[in-house]
C-alpha cells in the first residue's frame, strides 16, 4: 500500500512539475510578446533593416570667367536582382541572350558567352544582389537602361543602380594645388577650407541585409533626399592660369629647375587671377604637388631691397640721388663671414641710391641702412613690420607659411644681422607676402588681403560673397612711395630688369638672385644654389595688376633673376595686356614689331566667327574646325579659336558672348532666360555643366 502511495506521489510531482514548467513558458511568451515585444522587433529590424547614408552632390569650384575647376561626376554600379517579384523564369529564357549580348557591346570586357553563363548561374543561385559592373558612366547606365530585360525596370526587370561621386579636375593639374583635394593625410586648398559650403547634407536610404550578407536598397526611392552642395566661384582666370602655368613649366624645364611658383593678382582688390606652383619629379617632370607661392617662406633676396630703402625714405634719411660709396663691390663688415660682395663690379665706385636700386648693389643697400640704424635696429625692424612684412596674411585657405623678421634683442642677432637683412637674408618670407607687400606700393600704400573665393552660389543663387579687406589704408607716405615707383620702374629702364623695358606698356618691378642656404652645409661655395626672382607691376603708369614669379635652384649656370624669372614675368604680363583693351594708351603703332593689334572678339559660333575675321582681313586659327561653338583669345598677330564644349542636359557656359548666340544656346537647352545691361555676357546665374531642369530661370548679366 505504502508503495503505491509513493508511486501516486511521485507521479502527483511529476505533473505537478509539468503544470509549473507549462506555466513559466507561457509567462515567457506574455513577457516576450507584450513586454519584451518591441525591443526584439526592434533588434530583428536592425539585423535586416538599416539606414545608410546617401552621399549628396559635392558643389562645384568655378573660374572668374565662369569656368569649372572642379566638378563631382557621377558613376554607377550596375547589379541585379535576379529573384525579382516580375521576372518570370519565361521571360528570363526568352530575354537573356539579347541582355547578354547588349552588355557585352557596351562594356567590351566579357563575352556574350561570358555574360550569359555568368546571369544563369546567379539565377539559379537566387542572387538578390547580382553585380555586373562597377564604375560606370552616365551615358553607358543610360545605354543599359535601354537592354531587354532591364527596361522593364526594377521590380520586372531586377535591375538595380547605385550612385556614387567622384571628384574631377576638367583642366587636370591647372591651379591643382590651390583648387585642392580632401585626401586622407592633410585636406588642402579650396576644397578642405570650404568643405562646409561645398559637401552639402546627406540624405538616407532603407537598407535590407539579403542572404548574401550584402545589403540592398528596399525601394528605388530614398527616405531622406539629400541637399546638394554650394558652388564656389573663385577669382581665377582659366585663359590667364593656364598661360602662367605652361609659361613657368617651359622655363623650369628650360632651367632644370627644382621648383618654382608664379601669382598674378589684382592691384585694387587683391583677386588672385594666377597661381601656378610646379615641382619637378625624379623623372624629370613638373608636376603641382605643393604650394610653394603660400607656403614657403624662404630668404626672399634682392626683392627685400625695396622694403628696406622704403624705411629710409619714410624716416627721410636718404633721398634717390644721394650718393653712397661703394668702392669696388666689396665691403668688410666683419672678419669673420662679415664680408658683403656685390654680384657684378659697380661701374663706378660712388652711386646714387637710385642707381644702387636699379643694379641690386648689396653694398650699396647694406651700408644706407647701416650707417642710418646700426645704433638703433629694432627701429629699423619696428618700421618693416609696419609695412605689413613679418606677420602672416591670413588666407582663405590654410597652409600658409610663418614669415619671421627677427627683432634686434632676440637670440641669434649679430653684428652683421642688419647689413644682411637690408638685402633679404636673415629673414623668412613666402611668394605671396613678397608680392601682397609689392602690391600695396603699387596701389599707393593700401595695402589689401589676397583674394581666392569670390561668392558662394547655390543652384545660381548668391549664398555668400567676399569682399576685398583692406589691411593697412597706407604702408607709407606718398612721398616714400613715389620714390619707390620711380626706383622700380628705373629697374626695368636701365637696371637689371632691362629685358622687359621693349614692351608696349611700362613695367615696374625688381630682380632677386638669393643664395639658398643648405640645411647642414649652410652657403655652401662649393655647390651653391639660387633662388632667382622677379616682382612688380603693370602698366607702371596705372598699377592693375601685380605679379611675382619665382625659380629655385636652377641649374644651367643661370640663376639671376633678370634672365630667369623676368621672361616668365612677361609673358604673363604680356597676356593679360592683349586682353584687357582698357589698359592700352592707343598709341602703339599698327606697324610695331613688338606688338600688333587684334580685335577683341566674343565668344560664338565658330562659323559665323570665321566669316567676320576673314572679311575684315583678321589671321585666326582654330584649334578644331568641326566644334560649332569657340571661345576667342587674341594673341600677338592673330586670334585663337578654341572649341567650347556644349553638354546636351546641361546649362551651357555663355560667359564672354553675345546676347544673340546666348539666348540661342540656353533657350534651345529648355531654360527661361533673364537679361540685364548691354554688351557681351559677363556672368549667368547658374554654372556652366548644372543639370538643365526644364523651365528654371537663368539670368545673364550683361557689361
């Protein structure tokens, strides 16, 4: 009895156990569901679902003259999605060898064979996320949009299309450094200073996670459209850019040169029109790696002259023809490394300061501002800094270099630090600093900041604008300046910038030949190099536009900077001259060897262009006689005829042409068209290359 009490007990347990477990697991599921419910939903969603970011498009960084510097192109990956809802295994069998053979007509990279194994397999694989091609371009998605199969498509068809930008240079290594990149090491120039304006706000796209562990867009559509960035229109001429860059490649080829830098800039506002910074390679190329015009800062040489005669005359201690002896071009300032030579004997052993100016005398300079301030040198190094030297300019894009004038008391001042530094050593001082320092004589002593981005625009839309800053009102007083220009403009007359004195229009400017020190050897004779230079302004008698050009270590046994760096100075100036009709004075002779007149011509139709230039008897040449549309540069005898690319679906680029051939160009591509003022399109209110959406409203600008 008692052992089947023990039997009913145990079985009693037993049940009871059950009854408990039962109970616990549909305590369970009420937690799970009801309680629990939306975190585990939430973390099933999140291992299948997920937002990803949908980068927007980068701005645009455009020229003075309405000309891309930089744009973001798209490009696809093509996939597919062979399980799509609409495609049936029917129309799969009966499409497939024309989808094949289509692909491999645009890609030319597999065989229709090729292709066609490639999409059964991953049919019969079930692949949701199939990839056919990455990397490509606009018209070759459109040309596959159109193949069997796929124009039906995505839920018929399972093609499936991701966009992704990349970043392109349509004038490749023009201005490359200061246009910029945002590489991984160190952003720089344009690009990473204005990131904010140009990277836009990125939109999302719902993510599904497929078998694959791949993950695909759940719609075509995106949840969250993203806002496209902000152009930026810089102060840089394209035509006058790629002038100083090919002048400044030929001459440091010409030079075996190491490195060198050009910048032309605007006297009234401090624009940037030119910035070209070349290095050469093992290989012996030239290539824009780095900015030597804003970074490097370096002895600037005989170019400091002016600085330091500036700080005589605004003292009044000297006068241009006061005379200084100079003996032989050799004076001892001290036994030991004391010793100042000129570069060539003086004609004559007493000079006027003018003429030291003119010829670059070391001596001559060295002891006008020794026998003046060798009691009181930081007076002399007090009045350099209030010409603006010493302290950085603060640019619009980082990376500038540290200029540094050191102070009489500091460690490091010596005996001859004050000869030397009246002739451009012992200090530091970048390309840029020399010539916004040049500039401001030019422009009778107000001093301006340089310019490089000049608006920000969105969809043609002013978003922002930068004024030019005036830095100092005037460096000095207009009596020191005037002497000033009167040195400059003899450099040229009768100094040692003479080879640019036959030009049609007076230059101002001042040579610089500087010994650069080795890091460990410092000056050293036995294998010494140069840095040769040339900075002034033009036309001297209406300072517009100032410019410096600088040659490092060349290495063909000519390293002055009359002979080096002045020719690339011309040809500059020389451009710019032939295409600015306002500074011609109109008495250059018709007949003149060194200059010959051209009409200015609009930018148009290349036929209709042709016609007027032959009937008035006008030599062109035209660079592509099939593009419909030019662009018109005038060179020395003739005018230039280069082709003006116009894009179906984007707004075309009207700026330098009439009103006529303007209006044609944008209405033909669908857009609403605004004029204001007369004469030739001087800016329109959407870039050149934006997408053309039918209808929108451009406004041109006419002066």
């Amino acid at each position: 009895m008692s052992k089947k009490r023990d039997i009913f007990w145990r079985i009693n347990l037993a049940f009871l156990l059950l009854i408990v477990f039962g109970l616990v697991i549909i305590g369970q599921i009420v937690r799970i569901q009801f309680v629990e419910g939306e975190q585990w939903k939430d973390l099933a969603r999140s291992q299948s679902l997920k937002y990803q970011q949908i980068e927007a498009s980068r701005g645009n960084i455009y020229g003075s003259d309405g000309k891309m510097l930089a744009m973001s192109t798209p490009i696809y990956d093509v996939r597919m999605d062979t399980r799509a809802d609409g495609l049936t295994q029917e129309l799969f069998d009966a499409k497939i060898d024309s989808l094949a053979m289509g692909l491999a007509a645009i890609f030319g990279d597999r065989s229709r064979a090729d292709y066609k194994q490639d999409l059964k397999r991953a049919r019969a694989e079930g692949a949701r996320y199939f990839l056919i091609r990455r990397n490509v371009g606009y018209r070759d998605l459109q040309r596959v949009k159109a193949l069997p199969i796929f124009r039906m498509g995505r839920n018929k068809g399972g093609l499936l299309v991701e966009q992704r930008n990349v970043r392109v240079l349509p004038y490749l290594d023009l201005a490359a450094r200061t246009i910029g990149t945002l590489r991984n090491v160190k952003p720089v120039g344009i690009e990473a200073a204005f990131d904010d304006y140009l990277k836009g706000v990125s939109g999302k796209r719902l993510m599904q996670r497929i078998s694959s562990g791949d993950w695909m867009p759940v719609t075509d559509k995106d949840e969250i459209e993203p806002h496209d960035g902000n152009d930026v229109h810089t102060t840089i001429d394209v035509n006058i850019q790629d002038v100083a860059e090919s002048s400044l490649r030929r001459h440091l080829e010409l030079n075996k040169a190491d490195h060198g830098c050009a910048v032309l800039m605007e006297v009234a506002t401090g624009e940037i029109r030119a910035i070209a910074n070349l290095s050469r390679t093992e290989g012996g190329d030239y290539v824009e790696d780095f900015n030597y015009a804003i970074a490097e800062a370096a002895e600037p040489g005989s170019t400091f002259k002016l600085a330091s005669l500036l700080v005589a005359f605004e003292d009044q201690l000297v006068d241009l023809q006061d005379t200084v002896e100079v003996g032989n071009g050799v004076y001892v300032y001290s036994r030991k490394n004391g010793t100042m030579r000129d570069a060539h004997a003086p004609r004559r052993s007493r000079m006027s300061v003018q003429e030291i100016f003119e010829h670059s005398s070391n001596v001559g300079v060295s002891r006008i501002i020794f026998s003046n301030y060798a009691k009181r040198p930081q007076e002399f190094v007090n009045r350099l800094r209030s010409f603006g030297l010493g302290e950085k300019l603060g640019l619009q894009i980082d990376g500038e270099g540290a200029p540094f004038i050191r102070n009489a008391n500091e460690k490091g001042w010596s005996g001859i630090s004050l000869p030397w530094m009246s002739i451009g050593y012992e200090c530091l001082i970048t390309p840029l600093q020399t010539l916004t320092f040049y500039n401001a004589v030019a422009n009778n002593g107000r001093m301006v900041k340089p310019l490089l981005v000049k608006e920000i625009r969105h969809r043609g839309q002013l978003v922002k604008s930068f004024e030019t800053e005036v830095m100092r009102d005037s460096i000095a007083s207009a009596e020191a300046l005037q002497k000033a220009h009167i040195m400059l403009e003899g450099v040229v007359q009768n100094g040692t910038g003479d080879v640019l004195k036959d030009s049609p229009y007076r230059i101002a400017g001042k040579t610089g030949t500087a010994q650069i020190a080795h890091s460990r050897f410092g000056y050293n004779k036995g294998n010494a190099q140069y840095q040769a230079s040339f900075v002034g302004y033009f036309p001297a008698d209406k300072p517009a536009y100032s410019c410096i050009v600088i040659v490092n270590a060349p290495s063909n046994s000519l390293y002055y900077g009359g002979a080096v760096a002045a020719p690339i100075f011309k040809e500059i100036a020389d451009k710019v001259y032939s295409s600015r009709l306002d500074l011609h004075n109109g008495d250059v002779p018709v007949d003149s060897n060194v200059y010959t007149p051209v009409p200015y011509v609009r930018a148009g139709a290349q036929k209709d262009t042709r016609q007027v230039l032959a009937g008035l008897g006008v030599s062109y040449h035209a660079a592509s006689e099939e593009a419909a549309w030019v662009s018109a540069t005038r060179g020395k005898d003739e005018v230039e005829l280069q082709p003006r690319r116009v894009a179906q679906g984007a707004v075309p680029n009207v700026i330098g042409m009439g009103l006529k051939d303007a209006l044609y160009l944008l209405e033909s591509s669908g857009l609403l068209v605004r004029v204001t003022g007369k004469g030739s399109v001087t800016r329109q209110s959407i870039g050149a290359g934006t997408p053309v959406r039918k209808g929108q409203q451009i406004v041109i600008e006419l002066g």
